[in-house]
C-alpha cells in the first residue's frame, strides 16, 4: 500500500467550488432504460453518453414541437408538423410513415353541382351571355300552347359557353356537346302561378347521331305572373357532324298542368368552332386558291340604311369569327369571317361585299368540302335578308 493518503473530499477548483456544484444528470428518454448501478465503470460510461446524446436530441425536436416519429410534443407550440418539405403529416399513419394530404380546390368540390333557376320579375334584365357570344333568341314555346308560359333559347359559344360547360362538369374542348341558355317566362294575362317546371329528355336523339348525356336545368318550383327565370341546357352527342341535321334531340317543357313537346335541332353554321387568322393576307391567299365546287357564290340586295347591321346578323346564324379590321365593312366595303368544322376541323372562309350607297352585295363562302359551302352560303343569305 502506497504511503500517500488520497483525500475522500471532491476535487475543487481554484475558487473554492467543488467541480461537480451546479452539474444536474441529464433526464431520461422516456423509454430508455436506467442504467444498472451494478454495472461496471465502462457501462456507465456509455449509457451516460446515450443519455446525453438522446437528451441533447430530444431538446432539439422539442424546441422544433415534434418528437421522433411525427407526433406533437403535448404542451408545446400547435403548430402542425411537418416533414421538413412544407406537405402536412399523415397523424393517423399506423406504419409511421409521413405521407402527403392533398387538399381539394373550391372549384373541384362544386364541379357539376346544378343549381336551380333564379326568378325575377320580367322587367328586370337577366345577366345573359354576351351579344358576341351567342346566337339569335330562338321562339321554343309560345304562350298560348303551354298554358301561359313562353320559352326561348339561345346557343352559347366562345368563353360563355366555356363557363357554363364547365360549371356542369363538361370538357368545354368537345366540339360534340351542345350548350344552349333557356329563358322562361310566365305571360299569363290572370294572377295564376306557374309550377313545377322542368325539361324532360324524351327521346335518345332524333337525328342520325345518338345523344350520350344530358343535363338539364332544376325544376323551378313556381314562376308567378310577369317573372322569368334563365337556365342552361347541355346535350353532350356520341361525336361531332359536318352535315346540317344530325345533331337534334328531342324534349318536353312540363309544367304541373300540362307539357309541350320541342326539338333541338341546331344548324351546321351554329355548331362551327372558333378560328382566328392572323391577318388578311392569311386569308385571301387561302380564299384566292379555291375554285370551282369548293366555292358557293350568290348576289344580294338590301337597304342601305340596315347596312351596318349585316355583320352582326351573319354571326348570330353562324358561328364565324371576323378578321381584322373586325367584325365591320372596311374601307374596301369588304368583311371577311372565318370558321371551323367540328368534326374535320377544316376552315370555313366567308367574304361578304356590299356597297354603302346601293346597298348591292355578294356572298362567297370557300371550303374544300362542297355540300358545306352551299349549306353555309344558304345561311348567310337568309341573315342578310
């Protein structure tokens, strides 16, 4: 045995203060187990360096709100946690893996919910579709044939028919889906409500090509006298036509009274699709290349003082769209419009020229297939008049 006498009192430090005052042992994770006081000096030593270690990492996830596994600390900040990517975590993950929670747009949750007719008063104007984006109003019922209720409709095109297709959960891309707005209206000349009125698809479809699907407007429950109320009608057909007569369904306008049959038969100009030319010269060097039966040609002759109304009664009967200048006569007395076949997506050309004084025109309509240039041109000139 050594002759030195080793001191039982702590080591301390220059100050007088013992090395070990102010030391506190780390706490435990919750799980880990406590070491053994009967282990050896290096097991203590390591499970002391696991436990600093798992101390030092839990202070750090807890400061951040989350433990290991996802799961948030209780009594620490709300907010929720994360995978450091900024995508919320699954909290009901039973394997322990943090997947990623889409979340559903507004406008997903409301696709293809109809909503019923509104009624006002006929005095006051409805929010219909814009002047350019639709045909002329078409007479479907009269009043003297349904009990006192009239009804009108109107093709939809461009970005009205787009929205309108889009709120039934339609693809507006589809040149085979009719879309058309109704107006309803009570003219009965005696204070009698009309109820419970409603459009019913009775046949598959009355042309050569079979209707798929149908949405129409919510039964409007009562229409008091003098009200109106304005709804969208969408006819989705197995495929598109070229030829004037294919697309045509037949319905029926009930109300709790009575019923009124209808067929929706739109023309080959009213089914035509957008097109824009860039310029003029785009079109006349198509236009001047075709002759013969791919064009259709006819003189007219009206008033002069309804001259400026001419281009505004073409596109009401078919779909064209103008090339600049736009949709007027230019300082040539020309109007150039153009459009496009829903089923073989080929050009339709229309060169109209009248004279301001006389009121003398001509009609020219240019396609490559034949029977279409003549079904276009007989269009037009029932538009002029």
């Amino acid at each position: 045995v050594s002759g030195n006498i080793m001191s039982s009192a702590p080591p301390t430090a220059t100050n007088g203060a013992t090395l070990l005052d102010g030391f506190s042992p780390a706490p435990q994770q919750m799980g880990q187990p406590v070491p053994s006081l009967l282990n050896d000096d290096s097991s203590s030593d390591d499970s002391d360096s696991d436990s600093n270690s798992s101390s030092s990492s839990s202070s750090s996830d807890s400061d951040n709100g989350v433990m290991s596994g996802g799961i948030v600390q209780p009594g620490l900040s709300g907010a929720a946690p994360t995978n450091g990517t900024g995508m919320l975590i699954s909290m009901g993950d039973s394997s322990g893996n943090a997947t990623a929670k889409t979340v559903s747009s507004t406008m997903d949750d409301f696709k293809g919910l109809v909503m019923a007719p509104v009624t006002v008063d006929a005095s006051q104007e409805i929010n219909s579709a814009a002047e350019a984006d639709c045909s002329a109003w078409v007479q479907l019922v009269r009043p003297e044939h349904c009990n006192g209720l009239a009804v009108q409709a109107k093709y939809l095109r461009g970005s009205t028919r787009t929205k309108a297709l889009k709120l039934k959960g339609m693809d507006p891309s589809n040149p085979a889906i009719v879309c058309m707005e109704m107006l309803f209206v009570n003219k009965r000349t005696d204070s009698t409500s009309l109820r419970r009125i409603k459009v019913l698809n009775r046949a598959s479809h009355s042309g050569s090509i079979a209707t798929k699907r149908v949405v129409a407007p919510l039964e409007i429950v009562e229409l008091k006298r003098g009200q109106q109320a304005s709804a969208s009608l969408c006819i989705e057909f197995a495929k598109p036509s070229n030829h004037d007569g294919d697309i045509a369904a037949k319905f029926e306008i009930r109300t709790s009274t009575t019923g009124f049959p209808i067929e929706l038969k739109p023309s080959l100009g009213q089914l035509l699709l957008p097109c824009k030319l860039s310029s003029t010269q785009d079109f006349d060097k198509t236009f001047s290349r075709m002759h013969g039966l791919e064009r259709a040609e006819s003189r007219f002759e009206i008033n002069p003082t309804v001259r400026a109304q001419v281009p505004m009664k073409i596109v009401k009967e078919v779909a064209l769209t103008a090339v600049a200048p736009g949709l007027m006569f230019n300082s040539s007395n020309q109007l150039r419009l153009v459009g496009r076949l829903p089923a073989s997506e080929e050009n339709v050309y229309v060169l109209i020229e009248c004279d301001p004084t006389t009121g003398r025109g001509n009609a020219v309509v240019c396609c490559d297939q034949a029977v279409v240039a003549n079904t276009i041109l007989s269009i037009v000139k029932r538009a002029v008049g």
